[in-house]
C-alpha cells in the first residue's frame, strides 16, 4: 500500500476545488499507477464543483487522501465508461480507498452528503434571508440584491413585485453553484405549486380579494394563529370584520410595522403611523406581512363558517386560542393571556 503525507487531519475534512466539471481530457492509461488497495478508512467530506473533468476529481481526491494519484482514478472511471455519471455535490468519502472503491462511493447515491435550509411557516422576508445566508453560506448582500431585482425571481404577476408572502416555507437542498437568485426562485416556484394546490386565483374572487390580497390575509393567519385546526377560524375572524367595514385591530400587524415580535402589544404601539397598522387603518394591509404555509393559505380560501368577532390565544405556549362573538367573553379571554403573560 502506498504510503506518504495526507493532507487531510482528523476525522472529517471539507475539500473544495474551483474548477469545471465535465470531461475535457482524457488521460491515457499510465501502467503501474499509484493505487490504494482496498476500502480505505476514516471519513473525508470531498466537494465536487459543477463543471470538473474526470481528471480534476481526480486531483481533488489525491489532494484529500483518498486514491493514490489522479492517474488511477481515471483509469478507472474510462475502463467502466463512467464520464458522463459523477455529479457534482458533497460526498462522503474515506481515505486510502482504491480508485475503483472511490469510484462506487462517487456513483452511490447514499454518499452523497445533502446540504439542506429549511425555512419556516411565518417567517418574514429579513428572516428568510438571513437563514438562507446562514444555512447556504451565500453572503447575505447576495439576497438582498436579488430581492431588489424581483423581477429575475418569476414572481407571480399579481405579486406586483412584492417577495414578501411569497417564499414558500419548505426545506430545500443547497447544491454546489446555487445562488441566492436560483434559491429565492426555487422558493417561489415552490409557492407557485401550493398556489395551484389551493387554487388560490380561482377562489380568491370569490371573497372579493385579489390573489395578493388572498395571501395578505394567510399571512395575518399564519401569524396569529397557534394550531392549524385554528387557522380556518381565524380566517372567518378577518372576513367578519372585513364584511362590516371594520378595522381588523390585528396585533401581528402592528408588530410587523414595527419590526419585532411579542405578545405584548400597548395602546401605544396600536398608534404607530404604518400602512400595515391595522388597528389605525381599515382593510387589510397593502402586502402580506410574513411568508405563509399552505395550511393558512388554504385557510384564508377556505374558512370556517361561523358569527366569531374575536379570538384571543390565552395560553401561548401550549396553542390554546378561543373565539367568541361576544364582547364580553373577548374581555374575558384577554385577561386570561394578561394573566398568562404576567406569570411569564
């Protein structure tokens, strides 16, 4: 077995080499190659770049220790005819491997190391793109500047240019070469299926709302809401309130426009000069305030049928939202989270 210094130290390295993929020479065999014999050992975590040619993987495993020389490895990858098969990615590799084990790990969908983000229902647009950085380790100026070039992310038309309310929560895989364009778009394809799902331009009419507006009012759900069983309820909340030209007095709301998040919310907060203060303005707020799941979009479409007037979320921590048409029991209700909240 061939010995000599490994580059790699430790228990899981990360190799990273900038180059094409793609076969764009093909060595020719070279008698008596350096090779490993056998499995190998230990775990390195080797990254293939898009656009690398059978010769640069090659480098990139001698250079982390696991074939012997690049020679061997791509003697094995022409002797099986596998050129056009590796992909790039993070794969899940061992060190002093033969070039021909090397090459089954490379074909083995199981090493394949996936790299994933997930989003959440309800977080807002600065939300979604830090986790995005964080997650992807793409520079956070990156989504902001492709959020301020909306139309090169195939938003909805009726989006109107607005991103807010329409990166869908999901979890989605990070792959060598994404970008914070290509991922934003793939978020909002993602919304463009549950929009379908939900049929939200069809039904959306039918509740004298536009589709902008329809995902507005999943958004303030999405919000407020604590359990999805109580999301249609909360839905009918808003309709009721929007049926008699009244403010919809929503905290979420306010909470937005001021760029936080709490459960208390003051009578001096309800008065901050913002479109998106719903206790100061009537209707709803010009563009949705977070980025819905497809439980509250289907909601906002589909709610309960019901005379609720309020609701009021008395226990937090375990999701406990009640509904009343009474105004009485609304009072009731707050002092039950006032109490909540003073014991918290």
């Amino acid at each position: 077995m061939r010995r000599g210094p490994v580059i790699v130290a430790g228990g899981v390295a990360l190799v990273t080499v900038a180059a094409v993929f793609g076969v764009r020479s093909v060595l020719r065999p070279v008698p008596d190659v350096e090779d490993f014999v056998g499995a190998g050992s230990g775990a390195v975590i080797v990254e293939i770049i898009p656009g690398q040619s059978a010769g640069e993987i090659g480098e990139t495993l001698r250079r982390a220790g696991v074939v012997a020389s690049t020679q061997s490895f791509v003697q094995a990858v022409v002797a099986r005819s596998k050129e056009g098969s590796l992909q790039p990615g993070r794969y899940r590799m061992r060190r002093g491997m033969a070039a021909a084990s090397a090459l089954d790990l490379l074909l083995a969908p199981t090493s394949r190391v996936m790299r994933t983000v997930t989003v959440p229902e309800g977080m807002r647009l600065s939300e979604v793109l830090a986790t995005l950085s964080a997650k992807s380790d793409i520079p956070l100026e990156d989504f902001t500047r492709a959020v301020a070039r909306p139309d090169g992310l195939r938003l909805p038309a009726y989006a109107g240019g607005v991103v807010e309310g329409f990166l869908f929560p999901a979890t989605y895989e990070i792959t060598p070469g994404t970008t914070a364009q290509g991922l934003l778009a793939a978020m909002i394809d993602r919304f463009r299926q549950a929009a379908r799902d939900v049929r939200l331009e069809r039904l959306a009419p039918r509740y004298n709302l536009t589709p902008l507006q329809a995902v507005t009012l999943a958004s303030i759900v999405q919000a407020e809401g604590g359990r999805d069983s109580d999301y249609p309820k909360i839905a009918r909340v808003v309709y009721n309130r929007l049926r008699r030209g009244a403010k919809l007095e929503m905290d979420s709301t306010v909470n937005y426009a001021l760029r936080r998040h709490t459960l208390k919310v003051s009578v001096q907060d309800t008065k901050v000069d913002s479109p998106y203060n719903t206790y100061a303005r009537p209707g709803l707020p010009p563009a949705p305030i977070g980025n819905p799941g497809e439980s509250a979009l289907r909601a906002a479409l589909q709610p309960a049928k019901g005379d609720w007037y309020w609701f009021v979320t008395t226990d937090p921590r375990r999701k406990i939202t009640k509904f009343t048409d009474k105004e009485t029991e609304f009072r009731k209700y707050r002092e039950e989270l006032n109490r909540y909240l003073g014991a918290n």
